[in-house]
C-alpha cells in the first residue's frame, strides 16, 4: 500500500498547480500624467467611456500631497503618504552641499527612493510572482538590492508626445503578460502632463491630447484582447496628480518671495522654489522664526507652515527630508525666489484638497464590476486592491481595501489571504479523491486479473488499464 499513498502525494501537486495558476489575475496599472478627473468633460472620449461602462469609473480620486510627479507615483505604487515613503520630491537635493538633481537625474539616485518602503513589483515577486514596469516612476532605482524583473527605464530627452511609441509600448506590456506570463505591470505615458503645463489645461491642446489619450486606450483594450488576456487581466488607468491654470499677465500680484519686507535670503541656508506652487526652506541656524515671521500673513494667496504645524490631513510632515518650513499658494499662483522665472500656464503641487488637482480613475478586467460609478477615494488606496487582485499579502500602508471593495464583484474575494484557505481544502479534497482513484484501480485491477484468470474472453474494452486512468485524473 505504500506506492498508493505516494501516487496520491505525486498526484496531488499536478492536480492542484494548475487551478491556481488559471485562477490568478493579473494587473497592469497605467498612470497618464496630469490627466485631471474632469478631462473627459469637453472631449469626445468613446474609449474611456466604454471602459467606465465595461468596468468601474470613480467620480474622481484624491492623491498625496505633495501633488507632484514622483512623490504621487510612488505613492500608488506603496501605498503610502509621501512623508512615509521618504521620496519628498521630484529633486534630490543635498542641504549641506546645496546640490540638486533634475527629475530625470533622481531617478537614478537609489538612495532617494529606496528608503525604507517596498514598491509593490518587489512586494509581489517576493511571493513568488513576476512584475515589470515600463518608464513608470521609480523603475530605474533597486530597492533592497531587488527590481522589477522585466523594466524598460525611460530614455533621456523622451518624446512624451509620440503616440507610435505609446501603441509600441502597450505592445510591450502585452507581451510581457501573455510570452512572459508576469503578473503585474506598471506603465506611465507623460501626457497630458507636459501639454497641460505649456499651454494650460483648457487649450484645444490639452483637448487633442485627451483625444490620444483616449486612442491609446481604445488601443490597449483591443491589444489586450488579441493577446487573449481578457479573462485574466485587470486594467487600472488613473494619475499622480491634475492640473490647474495659472494666472499670468500682470492679473495678480505674483508672489517673489525677495519682494517680501523682512525676508532675505542671506537668512536661508537652502531652499527648493520656482518649482510652481510649493516649496521649502531651510533658514540657517538661529533665523527660522525671523523668516517664518516676514513670510506668514505676507500675501493673501500663500502658505506658510513650521514643517511641526503642518496640518495633519496633508500628511507631509513627519519625514526628516522634509525642510523646516513648508509654503504653498493657492491655485492661479505660483511661487517665485527672487524673480519669475517659470511661464508654465498650468502648474499642479496644490493642495490636494483642490479639486484642480484630482486625478481621474478607471478600471475593467475579471475583478471588477460593470458600468458601475463610485464615488471618491485616495489614490494610496489603490496599492490595497491591487495586492487583493494580485492574491499578495501587502506591506505595511496607508490605504484602506474598504474604500475600493464595493468596486469588486464578490467572487474576487477568493483571491488574497482566501486562496491559501481553499487551496488548502481543494489539496485535501483532491488528494482524498486521488486515493480514492487509486484504491478504485486497484481493486478494479484485482478484479480484472481474477477474472482474466476465470475467462480471458470477459474483458471488455471499456474497462481501462489502470495507466489509463491515472493519466486521465491527472489532467
Ligand atoms: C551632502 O554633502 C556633504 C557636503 O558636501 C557631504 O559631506 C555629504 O556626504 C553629502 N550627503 C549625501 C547624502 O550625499
Ligand atoms: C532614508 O533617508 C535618510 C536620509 O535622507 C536616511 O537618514 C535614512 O537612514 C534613510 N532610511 C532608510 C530606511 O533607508
Ligand atoms: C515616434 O516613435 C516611433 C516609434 O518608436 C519612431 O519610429 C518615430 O521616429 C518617432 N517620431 C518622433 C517624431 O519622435
Ligand atoms: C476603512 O477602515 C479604516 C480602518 O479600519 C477606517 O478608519 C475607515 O473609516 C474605513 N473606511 C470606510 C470607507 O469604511
Ligand atoms: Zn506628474
């Protein structure tokens, strides 16, 4: 009886393997840059409306604060507020040396992202499944020492705008999910990001933007299907942040910080402005309460804060890289050092609370309900459901699943935590059946020989040799 016991342990695994990995749902999350909640408004959208009505369609979603490229992203990629996960700006900077990097050169500062907090990519190869990210925010850096196993880090000087190249690397990633079988994707597309900033965000040429981004989306859904993903793939299409005009041409009085009586930079050991509505100081020692005293109250339209007095709901605070005093300006204003030096006719780093500043949110795939409209959540939500699609345990967050489950048709409940649970029942049940078959086989098989040894002649052709059988349940 021993073969028996080890045919069923055999048996087993290749009964169980397969359900498992048919089961499992993949997630390609899009990110396209700036495009705000209400863009869909006042341009023809048919793709984007048909995926709301295949799918799910938020009202709008609130990101982090700071509402600016690399902090939100990574932020939907933790799940984390950005004093939490430590990439506090688009800008390494270095107070001591006062040297900073561009955006596209902090990409590659490991140590600026890689602080403490695992993108999701790490988090679900980990638990044994395959991520790859496409120009997405965060790619080019380790994290741990580990990365996305398959990633395509964007080129220096990238032409944001080319939607040949938009429909190449959907094309990618669709290749990467169905030859390569990996299980989570993250893929950013620029726009309408940089023609939001240069022409503002209710041109004719933010307009056509939203028209190609509409036609990628068409694009992808149809690439998704040739490739026969639909049953598998999830499709989560949402933003860092929005967008908001900018006031110009002597309509307001612009804030210049060196035009403020009592403020002087001599006062100020380092300082990140001219980077639109936000920025942060660090006064040299001993003159923090002389600078926070000329800037508080200064001009209508600006917001001073201690780093300590921030409040709470921006959660940007608690983090040593954050500078000592934290300004922003309300939408329509940007701040300047010590002249304008930015002619950008939209801007975002808003608060968030600014309705300029929303991102919009889409989804559709097996784990979603149809043509259903919810209202708001934030985006660091999203890292919670996307580990649920994924079945991976999350890392420590900031976001809530119960903002997003009413998004999900039940039986996606099974995935996550619930799969060990009924893996475990169907192990059992299927290791109980396969002992059954074989005990079947044997005493079928006794029997046989039995009466091939009576009369040779009463075997009849449907009565299977045990080999056979096996092969079959093992499908
Ligand atoms: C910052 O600059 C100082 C002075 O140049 C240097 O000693 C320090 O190592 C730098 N820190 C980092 C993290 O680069
Ligand atoms: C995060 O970065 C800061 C410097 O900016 C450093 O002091 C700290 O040790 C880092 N934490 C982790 C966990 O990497
Ligand atoms: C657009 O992208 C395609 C494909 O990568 C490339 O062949 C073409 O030269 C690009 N065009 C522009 C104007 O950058
Ligand atoms: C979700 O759960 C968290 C913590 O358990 C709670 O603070 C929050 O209010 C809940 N949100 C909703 C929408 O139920
Ligand atoms: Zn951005």
């Amino acid at each position: 009886m021993l073969w028996v016991a080890s045919l069923c342990l055999l048996l087993a695994p290749s009964i169980l393997g397969a359900p498992t990995n048919k089961q499992r749902q993949k997630v390609l999350l899009i990110s396209f840059d700036g495009f705000r909640w209400d863009y869909d408004r006042d341009v023809d959208t048919p793709h984007l409306d048909k995926m709301a009505k295949d799918g799910v369609k938020a009202l709008y979603v609130t990101p982090p604060y700071l509402t600016i490229t690399s902090p939100a992203h990574f932020s939907l990629l933790t799940g984390r507020y950005i004093e939490n996960h430590g990439v506090i700006h688009n800008m390494w900077f270095n107070t001591t040396s006062t040297e900073k990097k561009p955006y596209y050169q902090t990409q590659f500062v490991n140590e600026w992202w890689d602080n403490g907090t695992l993108p999701i990519w790490i988090t679900a190869q980990r638990q044994g499944l395959k991520s790859g990210s496409l120009h997405f925010p965060g790619t080019a850096s380790s994290y741990q020492g580990e990365v996305a196993m398959v990633q395509e880090v964007e080129p220096l000087f990238y032409n944001y705008k080319n939607e040949t190249a938009w429909r190449e690397n959907a094309g990618k990633v669709m290749d990467w999910f169905s030859n390569q079988d990996l299980d989570f994707i993250s893929l950013y597309f620029g726009e309408p990001d940089g023609i939001g900033h240069r022409y503002g965000p209710d041109s004719p040429e933010r307009k056509e933007m939203v028209k190609q981004v509409d036609r990628t989306v068409g694009y992808i859904r149809h690439s998704a299907e040739q490739h026969g993903l639909n049953d598998r793939l999830n499709i989560i299409i949402t933003a860092d942040h929005g967008m908001s005009a900018v006031y110009r041409n002597g309509l307001v009085e612009e804030i210049t910080l060196s035009k403020i009586p009592g403020f002087s930079f001599s006062d100020i050991a380092f300082h990140l402005v001219d980077f639109g509505p936000s920025g942060m100081l660090l006064p040299k020692p001993g003159k923090l309460q002389k600078v926070y005293d000329a800037l508080k109250g200064s001009h209508p339209h600006l917001h001073v804060f201690k780093k300590e007095e921030m409040p709470e709901r921006l959660h940007f605070a608690k983090n040593d890289r954050i500078l000592p005093i934290i300004l922003w300006s309300d939408p329509g204003y940007v701040i300047n050092g010590y002249f304008p030096v930015q002619f950008h006719k939209g801007e975002h780093g808003f608060d968030n609370q600014d309705m300029d500043m929303k991102p919009f949110f889409r989804a559709v795939g097996p784990a979603f309900h149809k043509n259903l409209e919810v209202g708001p959540f934030e985006t660091v939500d999203i890292y919670a459901l996307m580990c649920h699609i994924l079945g991976i345990k999350p890392e420590v967050n900031d976001g809530h699943l119960n903002s997003t489950k009413h998004m999900l048709v039940s039986s996606t409940t099974t995935q996550g935590e619930d799969v060990d649970f009924l893996n475990n029942i169907f192990n059992g049940l299927a290791a109980v059946a396969g002992f059954l078959v074989v005990v079947f086989i044997m005493v079928t098989s006794h029997k046989l020989l039995k009466d091939k040894r009576k009369n040779k002649r009463s075997v009849s052709s449907d009565q299977l040799p045990a080999k056979e059988m096996i092969y079959q349940t093992s499908l």
